[in-house]
C-alpha cells in the first residue's frame, strides 16, 4: 500500500511539473511573439518622384549681373532616399570689375548628380529634413574684355580681348534642406550647400569670375536654394 502510495505521489509530483513547464512555454512563446512582432510596413518601395524649380538663381538673373535658371528631378524610394538630378543653365554678364577691370561673359550648361536621405524622425512625413551630397561639371566657353588703359611703364594705352576660352570645373557639395507641405502635391524647401573645387581647367587665363552651376568663385563657399516642388 506504501508502494503504490509512492508511485501514486511521483505522477502527481511529475504530472505538475509537466503542467508548470508548459505553462512556462506557452508563456514565453507568447512574450516572445509580442516582441519580436514587427508591423507590416505598407509603404511601397517606390513611392514616385517630384520636380522642383530652383528660385535663388531667377531672383539672381533679374537683381545682379549673374544667376541661373535651375530645375531638378528627385525619385522617392520608401520616404527615406531620393537620388537626384539637377539640371540647368549658368549665365553671367559682369561689366567692369571693380578690383581687376575686367568684363566676363558666359552662358552654359551644367548639372549635378547625387542623393539626399530624409533624416526626420517619421520618415512618412509629407514634411521632410534632408542631408545629401552632389557631384557637378559644367564645361563653359567665357569671352573677357580688358578696356584699354595707360601702361604704366611705356605710357601707351594697351588692351585686349579674349573670345571662347574654353573652360571647365568638377566640384562637389554637402547639403541640409527641409521640404515643407503647402497643400496637396506642392512643397516648398530650402537648402544650404557647402561646395568644392575638385578639379577645374581655365587655360591661360586663370580664375573665372564665374562658373555656371557653383557660382561666383571670390564669395564664400555656401550656396543656398529656395524651390517650389511638385510630388508627383
């Protein structure tokens, strides 16, 4: 009667332990499905793209002697990145500079390559902040003109002309912005650019007062541009 009071007792005492580690499990398995539970992101991959049109440099052409007219193409994939392109036309007619004398004159294309990434906290906002980086290249012909003057040694009045030099300049930029919603698909944004001279070619005439696409080249290196955008 001990014996089977003891076998008895060791199911039980089995039976309950079986009982606790599976609880224990079902337990687990249900803290670890609720952790490790990820939300199905319904965002697409490619979400569309959107045109901009730069108004710094059109403000620049009407109000100085030098500007651009500047329009972009940006994809959006998922929110997050959005490779660019950026395409234009430089343009300058700068008469007699007051340090050097000279008059430059230039029109030309230029574009820029590269990417920006939304570094907002939600990423699916309508309303973005940006980082990116550009690579641009613009290859520009510039006629200089020298008025005549007195050499200051032969006493004789002395000039000259330059036509069609041909010039050239890769230069890259770093670049912050924030991209507003208006109403509907119309943004508005800004952005700041830190550019630099990576390689360039101006013959035997040296700097040019202006390269199309980077600007002027005695001002600083920052650059600024106010868009109107258009989400498509």
């Amino acid at each position: 009667m001990t014996r089977l009071s003891s076998i008895c007792t060791f199911i039980l005492r089995n039976k309950l332990w079986l009982a606790i580690v599976v609880a224990c499990h079902l337990s687990l398995s249900s803290m670890a499905q609720g952790f490790l539970k990820i939300e199905r992101d319904t965002v697409p991959f490619f979400k569309g793209f959107a045109v901009s049109a730069d108004l710094v440099g059109l403000a620049q052409l009407q109000l100085s002697d030098y500007g651009q007219y500047e329009g972009a193409l940006r994809i959006n994939l998922h929110d997050q990145y959005f490779p660019v392109v950026e395409l234009g036309l430089g343009r300058a007619n700068h008469e007699n500079d007051e340090v050097t004398g000279l008059s430059y004159k230039t029109s030309a294309p230029y574009f820029r390559i590269g990417a920006d990434v939304n570094i907002a906290k939600n990423k699916h906002s309508n309303n973005r902040i940006y980082a990116g980086v550009r690579y641009g290249y613009t290859s520009y012909k510039v006629d200089i003109d020298c008025e005549p003057f007195e050499d200051p040694v032969w006493k004789s009045m002395t000039g000259f002309t330059a036509t069609d030099q041909q010039c050239s300049q890769h230069w890259a930029e770093i670049l912050f912005g924030i991209d507003a919603e208006v109403v509907g698909p119309l943004h508005l944004g800004w952005m700041v650019r830190y550019r630099n001279r990576l390689a360039y070619e101006v013959g035997d005439i040296g700097n040019t007062w202006y390269v199309p696409g980077y600007g002027k080249q005695d001002t600083s290196n920052l650059g600024f541009s106010f868009n109107i955008i258009i989400d498509i």
